[in-house]
C-alpha cells in the first residue's frame, strides 16, 4: 500500500482560448455564451462571465507561455484552433483557465469540454487537465 503525505487535490482545471473580432467585457461575453438577461441563468451567467474575464491574467495552467502564437495554440488546443487563429489576425486572442474550485457556474463550465465557433466568436474549452 502506497500513502502519500503532503498536498492532495482533486481540483480540474481547463485551459481556454477565446479569439474575437471585438475586445472581451463582460456584457459582450456574456451574449456570446448564450446567456439571457432575464433568463434563469442571467446571475450564474454574470458570474461566469466575470470569473472568466479574471482569470486571463493568470496564464494556462501547466504551461508556462506568455503569448499566444501558432505553435503554442497548436500544442495546448491543436491544430483546428491555431488555424482560426491564423485566418483570424487582427482578432483579440486571450487565453487563461478555470478551476474547479472557483463558483459553481464555472465549476461546470472546468468539468465540461466544449467549443463554440462563429464567425466572429471562438472559444475553445477542450484543454481539460483532470
């Protein structure tokens, strides 16, 4: 039997990159999410959106890169999104990740993988670190 002292978590994180024609605010996110004002989910969505506007200036977990380049969105959230990434210059491109232990609205949006893709709007959600 093995027993391990010190640390122990079992906190997820995803890393995610969004790529858009517009700079990120929270309003603007949270449009782009499908959040409703008035909806059921309209304070989760705010809180959402808010956790995930905080989180940019913390980087990707597990990867110590400052800037986003083709290489590196290749590596972290392959080649599909280092394309749009390319097609897409003169775009704002932000990345950063959510935890586990954050709110429960972005608790679910961590333990989910998802993408969303328009032609203005790329948020990829794939990079699950469980």
């Amino acid at each position: 039997m093995k027993i391990r002292t010190g640390f122990i978590t079992n906190s997820s994180s995803t890393n995610y990159l969004i790529i858009s024609r517009k700079e990120l605010t929270t309003e603007y996110l949270f449009k782009k999410l499908g959040f409703k004002k008035g909806g059921a989910l309209e304070k989760q969505g705010w809180e959402l959106c808010e956790d995930i506007l905080f989180s940019l200036n913390k980087g990707l977990r597990y990867f110590d890169y400052e800037e986003p380049t083709y290489e590196r969105i290749k590596e972290v959230f392959g080649p599909k999104s280092a394309e749009y990434f390319q097609e897409k210059k003169g775009y704002y491109t932000y990345w950063g990740y959510t935890s586990s232990d954050d709110a429960p609205i972005t608790q679910f949006f961590t333990t989910d993988s998802f993408e969303i893709e328009e032609k203005d709007f790329y948020l990829n959600g794939r990079a699950c670190v469980w």
